[in-house]
C-alpha cells in the first residue's frame, strides 16, 4: 500500500516537474505541500478503497458515522412490520436533522444494508452481482422462503425510501456542515437465476475513502435478539469506552418512540443494554435516577476496521 502511494506521489512530482519545467524547485516544493495532485486523486482513492481486508476483519462491515447519531432506522413492532405505511417525517436531535420520505426503515432493513456493506466491501465495488444465498450467508440466516422473501422486500425498501441526512456543526445555529440526500440503495435488478444486482449509495464510499466510517461487527449484531440492543450497539461503537448521555438524548438517537411512559422506555433501553452487557460487549451500565445512562464498554472488544 505504501509503495503503491509512494509511486503515485513521484508521477505527480513528475507532472509538476514537467508543467513547471522552468521552474523546477517550485515544483517539487508544490507537490511536497500538496502530497498528491488533483489529477492523481482517482488513484490514491481507487488504492484506497481496494486495500485488502485482513482474515479478522472479514466479518465487519461499515456505515457513515453520521447515520450512528442520525440514523432512519426504527425498531419496529410485529403490528408495524405487517402494515408498512408511506410515510413523510422529519426529526432532529443534538447531530443533525434527518428528513425520510417512503416505508419507514426497520433494523431488519439496516441488517440487511449493513450485510450489504459487508459483501460491497470484500468485492471492492459500488454495484456488485450477488446471490440470495450470499445476503444470508452475511446475516446469518438460512435460506427459507420467508427469509428469501424479507430480504427481496428490504432492498425494495432500501432502494424505494429516500433520506436526507443535515450534520450540523452548531446545535444552536443548526448550519449544515454536510447534508446528504438519496436512497441508501441507488437500484437493484433481480433475474430469473435469482442473482442480484445492486449498487451502494455513493456516500458511503466517499465516507470510506474519508475514513468518516464506523465498524460494525455484523456476526455479533445477527447475534443479539432485541432491535433495541442492534440500535445500541450501533449508536456505542462511535463513542468512546466510557460514555455517559441523558436518556432524552439517547433515545432520539436511536429512534425510541419518546412518547412512552418513562418507566417503558427505561425498561426498553434496559433490555438492550442488558443483553450488551450479557455478551461482553459492556463491562458496566447504569441508568441513574436523573435519567443518565452511564457505559463502559469491554476492552477485549473490537471494533474498527483497518
């Protein structure tokens, strides 16, 4: 990887060289401070991305940052998952604000997405053929006809709901700092041999190719039972080890439905947690009387992709 910068960056002092022949000391000192000129920015980004994944890291996947603190995934209830509506909503929380036009997304919809993430990521690709049996191999289930079947139903969702996505750089202004808008897929096809045709959202590669990515281990999320644990466990893995957030706060981060009684949503984010802590991924957690969550989580757990 480095060789192949190093080449890189020696055609691009070439180039300078040549454009300012007359000049050859500019020349050198202008690619010393700009590293890499734009003509060469194609190349260092197609190395980038085709970096190759080492054997511990093959069953991680990736999602921007952002969508951990803004993200249009929703626990959804069995009522709500068997009556999908059209729906157009905005909400914003200490992040940003996001705006979702279409079926409201699911965490079954993410699981998918980000298993999505998974494959894009080993094939080095935006838009890659798989099969069925390859999206369950990633998330962890067999390959039933009702599995068959959801899946179909969420990469229509993934490719049909449009999100817009605001980050701000100041709550109390709300200036946009990035705003986003499209669907998490940009379009699929499936043929009669069942193979599919799929193409990721150019955001998430331009936040790859930034390192503006969070890992996600997708094993050990298919792993946990509860939505509400998956919706953690997503939100924890941008923050630091120890970590303390009011509940308001958290829950709107994670999409929890703030109209429940207090004691619901604490009993709900409990549940989650519990199950965290259960499988080695908290060391601690509490809920205090003022409503402030605090977390460690476990040191033996890893959680990034290099």
């Amino acid at each position: 990887m480095d060789d192949e910068l190093n080449q890189i960056i020696l055609r691009a002092k070439n180039n300078l060289q040549e454009k300012f022949k007359n000049n050859p000391e500019l020349a050198l000192k202008v690619a010393e401070e700009a590293k890499i000129v734009k003509c060469t920015v194609d190349e260092v980004r197609k190395a980038i991305f085709n970096r190759p994944i080492s054997p511990d890291q093959a069953t991680f996947s990736f999602i921007p940052t952002e969508m951990t603190r803004l993200s249009p995934f929703f626990p959804i209830s069995k009522t709500e998952k068997g009556k999908p509506e059209y729906k157009e909503v905005t909400w914003e929380n200490s992040w940003g604000r996001m705006y979702m036009k279409g079926i409201k997304l699911s965490i079954y919809d993410e699981d998918v997405l980000l298993a999505l993430c998974r494959l894009f990521r080993q094939k080095q690709a935006l838009t890659m053929t798989v099969s069925r049996t390859d999206i369950c191999n990633a998330i962890g289930k067999g390959r039933g006809k009702n599995t068959l079947a959801a899946i179909d139903k969420a990469i229509e969702r993934l490719t049909g709901t449009l999100v817009t996505i605001e980050v701000w750089d100041n709550v109390k202004t709300k200036n946009a700092k990035m705003k986003m808008g499209n669907t998490m897929l940009t379009g699929y096809t499936i043929s009669e041999n069942g193979k599919i045709t799929v193409t990721l959202n150019p955001y998430f590669k331009e936040a790859y190719l930034e390192t503006m990515v969070t890992s996600i281990d997708v094993d050990f999320r298919m792993s946990l039972k509860h939505d509400v644990s998956k919706s953690l466990h997503r939100f924890l893995e941008a923050q630091p080890r120890d970590y303390q957030i009011g509940m308001d706060k958290l829950i709107v981060s994670i999409n929890v439905n703030a109209e429940q009684e207090r004691f619901h949503i604490r009993n709900f984010l409990k549940i989650g947690l519990k199950e965290l802590k259960e499988r080695n991924y908290l060391e601690f957690f509490n809920i205090g009387k003022d409503d402030i969550i605090t977390i460690r989580k476990a040191t033996t757990y890893k959680n990034k992709i290099t």
